[in-house]
C-alpha cells in the first residue's frame, strides 16, 4: 500500500514505520487500558524479556529440524515449544546471571575508581578536613 507514495520496494522492513510503532507504545504507555494492562502480565513480559534469546536460538535449532526432515505441522508445534522453551531457560539461567555478574562486576570497579579518586583529592590537600 505504501510503495506508490514512499517509492521504496520494502517500506516494511526499513524503518520508515519506526514512527508509526513508536506512537503505539506511546498511546499505550499514555493512560492504562485493558490492553495495556493485558501486554504488562508476567508471562508476555517474560516473552518480552527472551525474545533476543529466541532470535539467536530459532535458526540453529530450526538447521536441527531441516537436516533429521522433522518439518511437519506436528514437528512445528514442537520446533515453536523447544524455540520457546530454551529461549525461556536461556535467559533464567544464563542471560540474568551473566548481567548480574557483569553489573556487580563494573560496581565493584566504579566504587574502586570513586575510592582512588577521593584518595588522590586527600593526598593533594592534606589541610582540608
């Protein structure tokens, strides 16, 4: 619909509706209605929260399925429950305590650096209290 006005043969898929899906998540974020409570519930926030683990987990797995022939309607249901299933696991048990770590990680070198330079403040100006 949009290539006669835009010109562009793919208006989907380079951003020229970044604008357009912004302005939703604003009208949604604007004022509480029923779907945004419903887009707010734990599981689609979870979803939300694994989605880049999906991203990187659905062409191996799917590589899987292609070489043993499993593509079926039966086999798709399984690929999407596996695709979910370990994106879900993926980030509980490796993408959370990665970021944990890494956080603790760079608090700890950010309080050592504040100490470092409070010290070297105090040993510049001996007089100061």
């Amino acid at each position: 619909m949009l290539v006669p006005f835009f010109g562009v043969q793919a208006p989907y898929n380079n951003g020229l509706m970044a604008p357009v899906f912004a302005a939703l998540v604003w009208a949604l974020t604007v004022t509480p209605t029923r779907l945004s409570r419903w887009l707010c519930s734990t599981w689609l926030v979870a979803l939300g929260n694994a989605s880049y683990a999906l991203y990187l987990i659905h062409m191996p797995l799917l590589s899987l399925f292609l070489q043993f022939h499993l593509v079926t309607h039966l086999f798709y249901l399984l690929y999407l429950a596996l695709c979910v299933g370990l994106s879900l696991l993926s980030f509980r048990y490796f993408e959370t305590p990665a970021r944990l770590w890494l956080l603790a990680r760079f608090d700890m070198r950010r309080q050592r650096n504040i100490a470092g330079t409070h010290a070297t403040q105090q040993a510049a100006l001996p007089f100061l209290p």
